[in-house]
C-alpha cells in the first residue's frame, strides 16, 4: 500500500506503472512528478525515481536475465 511505502521511506523507487509504459522509453520525469508528491520520501528528494518497462522488467520467462541486466544497470549505471 501507499501508506506502507512512504512509512518504508525508501531510498530508491522503481517505477514499473503502466503510465511509465506509454511510449517506447518510459520517462523518468513523468514518475519523478508523480512522487514528488511525497517529497519526504528520499528517493523523491535525491531524485532516485526510476521508471522502467514493466512487461521487459517484471515477467518471468526466457529474458529473465535481460531484464536482471537491464535492472542493474538501471540501479547502478
């Protein structure tokens, strides 16, 4: 839940929501202002918002070690 997230305060997020999907590349700034409404969270105020292909992200199956590459490089460049 929301509620249990920003208690988390977590120090990255990973945005997998299907309004990051919306075109070939899904956009940072768009799932930075979607948190940023929650600026106590400190992946909003260090701007560690992270939004990612869900469907290249998130399911199983034979490109599952894409999509732990793709992860990585997402988290740690």
């Amino acid at each position: 839940s929301l509620e249990w997230l920003i208690a988390a305060r977590p120090e990255l997020l990973i945005d997998l929501s299907p309004q990051a999907e919306t075109s070939d590349s899904p956009s940072p700034d768009d799932a930075l202002a979607f948190w940023s409404r929650w600026p106590s969270l400190p992946a909003v105020a260090t701007g560690r918002v992270l939004a990612l292909d869900a469907t290249k992200i998130s399911l199983p199956g034979p490109a599952l070690d894409d999509a732990l590459r793709a992860l990585a490089v997402a988290v740690h460049g």
